[in-house]
DNA sequence: GTTGCTACTGTACGATCGATCAATTACTCT
DNA sequence: AGAGTAATTGATCGATCGTACAGTAGCAAC
C-alpha cells in the first residue's frame, strides 16, 4: 500500500462539455474513415470513453451525425465569413476574398470533401440531416446574398436579383469544389478563382440579363430560336 | 409421376450476360437504398441469383462497382450527348440541347444522385474507382469541348481556351446538378439552365477575359487591385 | 462520512457484412 | 446416352454493426 490515493477510471463531464467532445472525436473519424468512419465503436474510442455514452447522451447515431453535421458547417462559414466581410474592402474586393478563402487548402481539404459526401449522403433517408442542410445552406446563400448585395449599393453592380444570382454563384463554387477534391491534378485552385472573378465581373457589366432586375423575359433560351450570337 | 419434364433449378448464362444482369442488378440496389445498397446479398437478390455468384464473375465488390459506374456514366453521357450533337443544329443551339438534357427529370432523379454519391465516396479510397472516375469525366470534358469548339469555329465565339472553359461550365453544371438534387425546393431547373445560357452568351461576347487566348494576364484578380468595377 | 443523482461502463444480443469453397447441376460435345 | 466443363449454389466463417440495459462509480450536497 505505497499510495491511498484513488485513480478516478473515468471523469464526469457536463453533458454540454461531453457532447461537445463527442462531435468532434465524430468529425475525426469521419475525416480519417470516411462512411467507414460513422460507427459508434470508432467514434467513442477516438472520444476514450465507452460505446454506451453516445447513446447515452444522443437520441441515435443519426442525430450524433447532425450535430456533427451543423456543427462543422457553421463553423467552416464563420471563418470564410470572417476573412470576406471585412469592412476594410470595397464590396467588390470582399467577393475576392470569399473566393480565396472558399479555395484555400483547409477548405479543399479531400478529407473534408468525404465528410460532406457522408453527410449528402443521409439527407435522402434521415430528417435530421434533412433539416441541417436545408439551414445551414440557407445560411451560406445568405452570406453571398448580402456580399452580392453590397456590390449593388456601392454601385459597382447594376440591380439583380439577388437570390438567384447567389444560387448561381454558389452553384458555381460548389462545382469547383467538388471537381477540385476529386480531380486535385485536372486544374488548380487558381483558375477556379479567376473564373470566379471574371463570373462576377461580367455580373457588374449586365452580363447576366436574365438576372437583371430590368426586365423579365418571357421565355427561356431555346434550341427552336436563333439567338446564335445574341446579347441576352 | 403426372410429369417427367425436367424443371431446372438455374439458368446458365453466358459470363459477358451474367455481368451485364449483375451491374443492372446493382443499379437497382444503388437507386433504392444508397450505401446501404452495396451489398452482395441486396445485388444477388436483386439479380435473382445467389450469394455466391457474385465473386464468380467480380474479382470483388469494388469491381462490381467500378464497372457499374463506368456503364452508368457512359450511358448518361451517350444520352446526352445524342440529343446535344445534332447537326441539324447551330453550335450554339447544341450547347442549349446540352443544357436542358442536363437538367432533365431523368438526370436530376434524386435517387441517380445517391448513386453518385457512393462512386464519389468510393474515389479516395478504390484505386478502380478513381480510374473510372478520371476516365468518365475526362471523356465529359471532351464532349463539352467539343461543343465549344465549334461554337468558336462558327464565328459565334472569339478564340477562347476551349479546356478551362470546358471545366469552368462543367463545374457550373455539376454545381446546379447538386443543388437541385439536396434541394429540390429552392429553385427551378429551367432558372439554372437560364444562368448556363447567360454564362454563354458572356463567353460568346468576350466577358471572360482570362479564358480568351488574345494575351495572358500576369496576376490573378487580388483583394489589393481596386479593379472593382474593371473590365477583367 | 453518508447519501443520492446520474454520467458512465461494458457485456450481450441479433443482424448483417464480404469472402470462401466444396458440392451441385445445367448444358455442350462426342 | 454418357462424360466433361464450368456456371451456380448455399452453408459457413470471422468480423463488425447499432442498440439495450443492468451494474459501476464519480462527485456534489448535507
């Protein structure tokens, strides 16, 4: 009997603190295993504590997923939000910086990709991951929404609608992304930025008519007319 | 004995026919369960064969995958690309039948995107996958490419970099592609076939400066040039 | 020191997974 | 008709999965 001292086996945590380390030992292995990766065995060894506590402290491993999910999303905006709206900048050099910082490499990250493969994945079949989605994309369009926004008010920019023109962009950024994770060697993070400015510029120019809130346009383009060259 | 007709138990079927019915069969299983779809004893079900089977004609599942991407890819793309290379068609109304073939009910099924999402996710981690997948969407590249370069032949275009162009409109697509699959709600597919219209018709008049092949720009757009309303 | 609350542990269970392989059998060839 | 070939079967293996739950133990209150 050298020591009377006792070695707790285990700590108690606030439900708050535990979740909290729950989700992030979650994203670990959700980088690092990809769909392999979403098992509560994985996930509460990489967290050092007992496969019961995740059911212990979530409804399921899904909602585990979507706290996870939520997480992640509104941290990874926060920060490109961060670098963009910077009031130091002109508009039109925030929508620079959104670009540079939705390209940077922690962004690109093909780790990162799998993640959102996973989490794309469950919106079909789990609500949870349904509802995360549908608000956190919700919240990405509005931070382009109101970048784009300010673009106009400066006057750098002639009046669109600002909803699909934040559509477009992110479609256009999320297509990037995506050929960039998959395809690392096909192009470089660089040309999807410039394409991205030139995407803008055009915009300021009147480029986009169908965006322009001048006038609406009663039909589409279609094959059957012979707008072969024309302005919109 | 009211019978001595034989009744067989199976039927056996040519190897090239029996793989070509397993692939269908993991289409199926794919479409209707996701990730959850891939598995040996879903697909053989599917198949109406047994367990077994499987290996006897794959080298594993990856295989059975890998091949089943490559018919799935090969077959949208053909599709497409029928309805696109119509000579009856100037260039750019090509482009526009590409566009609406795109973005047809048959592409934008939710489930053909749970589909692409388990190729996807198999990319990091299947040296097949990844084979397939550069081949697939090499040859997508090709077929868009294609189009625009005879958009510049007809004189409806100045003289662009048909590669990077290629890649930018095919992360537009890809990007509408995925929104309109994770949220079908939040727009329409003939607004994102407007924008694809636009970003032609912006190309077709030069409002893509760094993609012209007139000269190259030294820097890329920066945060420090106060190019807010520039011309590219 | 004792009590009470509850965060936490870890075994157990039934289901499903990919892969293997010896046995079976449909079909062709002679 | 009989033999040979190989496509097909299905039991079986070890591993892993999510969830449940009865029991353990950290820690605060008194």
């Amino acid at each position: 009997m050298a020591s009377k001292r006792h070695v707790p086996k285990f700590h108690r945590a606030t439900p708050a603190v535990r979740r909290e380390a729950l989700v992030d030992a979650t994203l670990r292995c959700l980088k690092q295993f990809g769909h392999e990766g979403v098992s509560v065995r994985r996930i509460s060894a990489a967290a050092g504590v007992s496969i019961g506590l995740i059911n212990h402290h979530f409804p399921s491993k899904s909602g585990l997923i979507a706290e996870t999910y939520e997480t992640l999303a509104l941290s990874l905006l926060d920060s490109i939000r961060r670098q963009a709206e910077n009031k130091a900048f002109s508009p039109r050099d925030r929508l620079s910086n959104f670009f540079r910082a939705s390209f940077a490499p922690e962004i690109l990250d093909p780790q990162l990709f799998n993640v959102w493969l996973v989490f794309w994945s469950m919106v079909a079949h789990s609500a949870e991951i349904r509802a995360v989605h549908f608000s956190t994309y919700g919240k990405y369009r509005s931070v382009l929404e109101s970048l784009l926004g300010q673009l106009v008010e400066s006057g750098a920019a002639p009046p669109f609608k600002l909803r699909p023109a934040a559509i477009a962009l992110s479609a256009l950024l999320d297509g990037f992304w995506v050929e960039l994770s998959l395809s690392p060697t096909v192009f470089k993070p660089r040309e999807a930025i410039a394409v991205c400015e030139d995407w803008v510029n055009a915009l300021c120019q009147g480029g986009f008519p169908r965006l322009l809130m001048t006038h609406k346009p009663k039909r589409t383009e279609g094959a059957s007319s012979r707008r072969v060259r024309g302005h919109g």
